[in-house]
C-alpha cells in the first residue's frame, strides 16, 4: 500500500513493513486523490488502509521520516460513498476503506483511528475523501489527524 502526499518528491521513496508481511511506502507528489490511487496501482499497490493500531504506528513512524516535511496531507483509501452518510458516532464517521476486497476490511474500527483535525462534512449525498494529515512530529511522536 503506499501513501501519497502532496510535497515535492524526495529523492526515493520511504519504506516500512510489518513483520506480517503488509508493507507501506510514502511518495510525496501534489495530486489528487484519483491521481494518487493511480499511481499507487502503477507501482502495483494500493493506496493504504489501516485496520488497527499496529499498521498506524508503522504508517506514522514511516512519515515521520526525516525527507518527509510537516505539515503534510497523504491520501489514503480512506472515503465516503455518495449512498452513505457521516456518521459522528463512529471513528471513521462513516468513511471506509476503499478498494478492501474479500471481507478483509476490519468489521469494528479501534477507537484510537478516530481521531479527526476537523469533523467532516454532514452528508448523505456526496461522495468524499479523507487523507492522513501529519501535523508535526515532536519527541512523544507525530501529531496526526484525518482530514476530509
């Protein structure tokens, strides 16, 4: 999976995986969120989705790199359907992750990756993005949210 923001590049392309085998990768482009789940398709991945904390961890500790400048926004495949509404009771307020096949998509969502910079939009009509906002990094770690 690979998560794109929207910076000029670095010289290469970051990379993290976890023991289990998933893998992440961070490629700094200024494109739209089609534009970034193409490219990620064309480095035969996918852009990233998060089922739990460990693969939170792994994707912050991953833009917290030092190539990578704060603050930045990174397109995950993290969206809304036009059919689905916000939901403010739920982590991802009825966002979900795009481009889950097969049942993998995790059924309940850990509280810890319901952390938004701000509410997105009420709507039941529209279909929206949502992208990894990385606000800075300090010594505690990152300061993230997510970000219609």
């Amino acid at each position: 999976a690979c998560a794109l923001g929207q910076t000029p590049p670095p010289p290469r392309a970051a990379v993290r995986c976890l023991s289990a085998g998933a893998c992440f990768s961070a490629h700094l482009a200024n494109v739209s969120y089609a534009e970034a789940r193409a490219a990620c398709h064309q480095r035969r991945g996918s852009l990233a989705w998060v089922s739990g904390e460990p693969e939170l961890r792994l994707l912050l500790q991953l833009l917290a790199e030092p190539a990578v400048p704060a603050p930045a926004l990174f397109w995950v495949a993290l969206k809304r359907n036009a059919s689905a509404c916000t939901h403010e009771e739920q982590p991802l307020r009825g966002f979900s992750w795009e481009g889950v096949e097969r049942g993998t998509a995790p059924q309940e969502v850990p509280a810890a990756l319901g952390r938004w910079l701000k509410e997105p939009l009420r709507s039941c009509l529209t279909a929206r993005c949502a992208g990894l906002h990385l606000a800075a990094v300090r010594e505690d770690g990152p300061r993230w949210g997510w970000k219609e």
